[in-house]
C-alpha cells in the first residue's frame, strides 16, 4: 500500500498522521511543493492521499502555478475512487477540486475551539463526536461542494468538515497537531495573532496540556482507519 503526502510549507507536516500511515503498513511518499521542482507521483500510484495545510490561499494560482497541477492531482485522485484526506488548506483545495469557491471566513479562527457533529441520515458516513475541542488556524472557508454531506460545523465558520463519496473527507481543522508542530506554526505565522473573538494569545494555544493532544490524535486515527477502510485495497 502506497500513501502520498502533498506538503506545501516545511512547517505543516503530516503530525500524527506519518505514524499512523508507517504502523498500518503504508509506504510514503511526499511531493514537498515549497522545494524547487516538486514531482507529482502517477495518480494510479496512489492508494491514499494526505493533503496537509499552508497559509497561502488556493486562489493564489498566479504566484503560486503549481497549485494548478495540484488541483487536477487531486481531482483524478478522487475519480480514481481513492481514500483522500484534506486538512485546512487541503480541504479547500479538495472542494476546489470538486467545484466549490473558497473565499475570506467572517472570522479568523486559531485556537482551541469547539465543533460539533452534523446531524446525517447516512449512517455509512464518518461520524464526529457531537462536540469535540480541535485546533484551528484558518481566514478562509470553502462552499460545499455538490454532492457532499456537511459533517462537522463551529460557532465561527458553518463548514467545517465534509465528506464526498465513500472514502473523501475534508477537514478545515487540524487533528494531526503535536506540540511539536503547534510551536511550529505559531513560531512562523505568530503575525497572524492579531485580538480578535475566535483568536487565542500564543500563550493561550502552547498552554494546551498533552490530553488535548491525544484526544485530537486519537479522532484522526479513527478517521483514518475509516478511509483505509473505505478504500478497500
């Protein structure tokens, strides 16, 4: 089994994900888009697909042209009928993929918030607990993209997660963070902390003690053993 990573900043890796993939047997690959001529692996390849995070916007096409390339990866991985996963910036991206526009959020969300569950008659799709305290950091959201069920929601942004098909899934929050990797992405976008209602200080986000941690982790390694699942291969 081959899994494929799609990392645009060297500060938003995989987190918990890599040990996941690495114990479940998967070998890994990553196109790292931030290196000079990042290749794109054959979408036949590819038996689950990581999309990770970045402050840049799936709309910046003209500074960034790779993210073209990026989007038509995507889309032929989900016509493939492969498991993807997109956190953050890889859930726009995967709705982008799908025909939905992404655009500026009323708020700023970056902390340790809530979401809770969307209630779905589908039984067959991944199920959130019905609140649970993730970490964010996003400015933008998506539109749901056609054919997709809305699974999770936040006092601050309506679409927090989604599912398309059997085995795709779209997250705009992060379950992969380790305190490793919160450091990180407050130590490069620590600019962005500006007050706000759904913004936290620095020191209020690296206070999270290791229980929100696990907790996070452990939610992701349901979903993921889910699209192993879903995948079937």
């Amino acid at each position: 089994m081959y899994a494929h990573i799609l990392q645009h900043v060297a500060f938003e890796g995989p987190g918990s994900i890599g040990p996941w993939l690495e114990n479940a047997g998967y070998d890994i690959g990553t196109t790292r888009f931030f290196e000079k001529d990042a290749l794109l692996p054959e979408p036949e390849s590819v038996d689950l697909l990581v999309v990770m995070g970045g402050p840049m916007s799936v709309n910046d096409e003209a500074e960034l042209p790779w993210l073209v390339a990026e989007k038509r990866f995507i889309a032929d991985i989900i016509r493939l009928g492969r498991p993807v996963l997109g956190v953050c910036l890889g859930a726009q991206l995967i709705a982008c993929a799908l025909g939905g526009r992404v655009f500026a959020n009323r708020e700023r969300e970056i902390g340790w918030f809530p979401v809770e569950a969307v209630a779905q008659g589908d039984l067959t799709l991944f199920r959130f607990p019905s609140t649970v305290e993730v970490f964010h950091w996003h400015g933008e959201t998506f539109s749901l993209p056609d054919g997709a069920a809305r699974l999770a929601r936040s006092a601050a942004c309506g679409n927090q997660a989604f599912q398309f098909g059997k085995a795709v899934i779209g997250l705009q929050f992060h379950l992969e963070t380790t305190p490793e990797s919160a450091r990180q992405i407050v130590e490069h976008c620590r600019d962005e902390l500006q007050p706000a209602a759904w913004v936290q200080s620095e020191a209020e986000i690296l206070a999270a003690d290791e229980s929100k941690y696990a907790a996070i982790n452990g939610l992701m390694a349901e979903l993921l053993a889910y699209l192993h699942a879903a995948g079937g291969r």
